[in-house]
C-alpha cells in the first residue's frame, strides 16, 4: 500500500469517529424519546446556537468525508491497461468478422 492511500485512510477514520460523535451529541429535533419521557425544549437557555453549530459540524464532516474517499479514489487509482498506438483493435471471439473465423475443415 503507497503511503498517500494509507494517510488518506487514517483521515477517513479520524473524521467518521468525529462524524460519529457529533450524532451521538446531538439532541432529538422532534423531541423523540427524550420529548416524550420529560425532556425539554432545545431553545431554552441557549442552546438553539449549539444545536446550529453541531448541525454544521455533522454535515462539514460527511462532506469531507466523502471529499477525502473521491480524493482518494482519484490520487491512488492505477490504469488498468496501456493502450498500443498503431495496433489494430481485437474483436471478441465468435463474432462475424472474418479475420476471427476459423478457417473451415476440409472433407
């Protein structure tokens, strides 16, 4: 594995547990099980500014988590196959081109 692909990684890692985190963090918007067992409205006290805060925060985390998977993708990627200039292309066998037919048996 090159070095890149590996640092690349460990990015990918540290932002999906930080990702991780801030959901776990958050309070439920629509009140879920914490608004119906005695919990309390999120604009109390201040906390609406922290709730916009970890929202941002949770969706610059998957935005940079998917960033860093195409980053990845693009810079480690390998071509699969060299292309020959001048060669003539290659039909797939069966097909009806008479440069791939078998020449025909004699009786």
């Amino acid at each position: 594995m090159s070095t890149i692909f590996t640092l690349f990684m460990v990015l990918i890692m540290i932002a999906s547990i930080l990702l991780i985190i801030m959901v776990m963090a958050q309070n439920p918007k629509g009140g879920g099980l914490s608004g119906t067992f005695g919990g309390t409205s999120s604009a109390q006290f201040g906390v609406q500014r922290t709730n916009d805060f970890m929202e941002k925060a949770t969706w610059s985390l998957g935005a940079i988590i998917i960033v860093l998977i195409l980053l990845s993708v693009i810079l480690t990627a390998k071509p699969s196959q060299q292309f020959q200039q001048g060669s003539a292309p290659q039909t797939a066998p069966g097909t009806n081109n008479p440069t791939t037919m078998p020449a025909p048996a004699d009786k």
